[in-house]
C-alpha cells in the first residue's frame, strides 16, 4: 500500500500532519505476566498498560489518549509485545527508553521504540499474533501422539467459541484463524486475532482433555507480527540529504514520504514564493510534509 492510500485509510490529510506536533510511537516491551495484574489499566491494580504509563509520565514523555497494543494478554501471561501512543514529545526518545529500562527493573522492559504516523488505529496493522504454551511436563495428560493429533483437528478458520469464556461469547465476531502445533513439549498458537482465554482453553483441551482455560503464569505472547503496510511507514532520520534551512529530515523506510523540520523564521524560504521551492523539492522526493521545530 502507497503512503497515499495509507493517508486516506486513517482519514488524514498532509495538512493536518503539517500543522500537528504529533507522531505515533510503537514502543516493543517484554514483560513477566506474574509481576501484574491485568494488561489493561485498573484502578488500585497493578497494569501492564498502568507502570507503562506511570514511569513514561514522570519522564516527561506524555500522550493525550490511551494505549493502545499489538495483543491484549490474560493476567499473569507474559508477552513480547507492542504499545502504540501519539504524542508530541520532541526530545530524544532514546534517552527516554534508557531511562525507563533503568526504572523498571526486570518486570517490564522495552527494547526498541519506532517513529510511525499518529492516530491510527493500531490493532487494525497487527497480521498475526504467536503464543507458547510451557506447561509442566508432570501435569499433561496427554500422549504426544494425542497432542499432535487433536492439535491438527483444531487447526483451522472456523468458529472457536467453545475455546473461549462468556465475555468472549458476547463478541460479534467468532470465526478464527488458528494454527497448533506441539513440539518439544511446548503447544505453539499462530493466528490472525484470539478470543478472550482462547489460548489457555485450547492448551487446557490439548494438554488434559478439559475445556478448562489452564494458569496464564505458563502462557508467552511470543510475538506481535505488524503488517507490512505499518513496516513501511517507520520513519528513520536521514542524515544524508542536506537542504538549505531544513534542519532535520526524517522519511519513512520507502521512501514515500519525507517530513522536513525547519524553524519557524525559515519555513517561508523553504516553502519558497507561491511554493516553488516545495514544489521542486516534492518533484524530486515525493510527499513532502514541512514542520516547525
């Protein structure tokens, strides 16, 4: 998908992205589902979403909705997943990360930020989601051959309902795409988007023969996979070109769209008289969006 169709799928408009100081941040973490209470932000609970939230605000780096994420993970579940916030923090994010590892200890670390377009609708980019199941060897029930079996017949795109609990039964949308297998003594799930206690209910059914969700403690959210469109669309800095009074050039990884920081007594001269200067340089690079620093 061209930048272009990008734009016009999340309703936004080059414009408003010049005239806005905000960017989308995709930040990985990697955190100890036992350490948490919940994924989501609660009140006098202990979050995922809510330490994020809690040592990134005392850094300085702030946003004005919420967190959205890769994958939404059970309490006690560990995960290798992905948060995505707009803000308009402009100073350098790198620090920010080092600070925050420094802050949290081991229960939650993030290992890389990227710089992507703000307000999109992140849950819609993430094409497909892998867990691990490691249950204690002593607790399976099951022969291997009756693992890899059932895990064959349970493979599929239908409608999984029966794996999940009465909150996931009153979703709309029941059809999923799964793919299980066993190996190594580890149950191993791909698919597109999982059901409430999908996961655990499916190794609960696997692993003992019981529809009974099994402890979240033993399940990984292994990894977030983003779509290709999203991948694109990262934005890296540029240290290559040099243009007369921009400042700062960031592009996205193919090179369809380019944002030039210039200072606010410079944009005229960038922009040029009635855009020529602009229009030479888009001629030249593509979509081209001028803000001020």
């Amino acid at each position: 998908m061209n930048v272009k169709n990008f734009l016009e799928r999340d309703i936004m408009d080059i414009r408003i992205l010049e005239k806005s100081r905000k960017m989308g941040y995709i930040f990985d973490i990697s955190y100890r589902g036992t350490s948490f209470d919940a994924f989501d932000e609660m009140a006098g609970k202990t979050t995922v979403k809510g330490y994020f939230k809690e040592i990134m605000n005392s850094l300085g780096f702030t946003w004005a909705k919420g967190i959205q994420q890769g994958g939404r993970t059970d309490a006690k579940v560990s995960g290798n997943n992905c948060l995505y916030v707009s803000s308009a923090f402009s100073g350098n994010v790198q620090k920010i990360v080092s600070d925050f590892n420094q802050i949290s200890g081991e229960k939650l670390k993030v290992t890389r930020v990227r710089k992507t377009l703000p307000n999109l609708i992140f849950p819609d980019y993430a094409e497909g989601r892998k867990y691990i199941y490691r249950y204690p060897q002593k607790k399976i029930l099951k022969t291997p051959e009756e693992i890899e079996k059932t895990c064959r017949e349970i493979s599929g795109t239908y409608d999984v309902s029966r794996f999940t609990d009465a909150k996931g039964k009153e979703l709309k949308e029941h059809i999923r795409t799964v793919n299980v297998v066993f190996e190594n003594g580890e149950l191993i799930f791909t698919g597109d988007s999982f059901m409430p206690k999908q996961v655990r209910i499916m190794s609960g059914y696997l692993l003992t023969g019981e529809l009974t969700a099994l402890p979240g403690k033993f399940l990984t959210l292994e990894k977030v996979i983003l779509k290709e469109e999203i991948l694109k669309n990262i934005f890296i800095e540029d240290n290559s070109i040099k243009i007369e009074n921009v400042e700062k050039i960031e592009r996205t990884e193919d090179k369809s769209l380019y944002i030039f920081y210039v200072s606010a007594d410079k944009k005229g001269e960038v922009i040029g008289k009635n855009g020529g200067n602009i229009k030479k340089l888009r001629k030249e690079y593509g979509t081209i969006i001028v803000r001020e620093i």
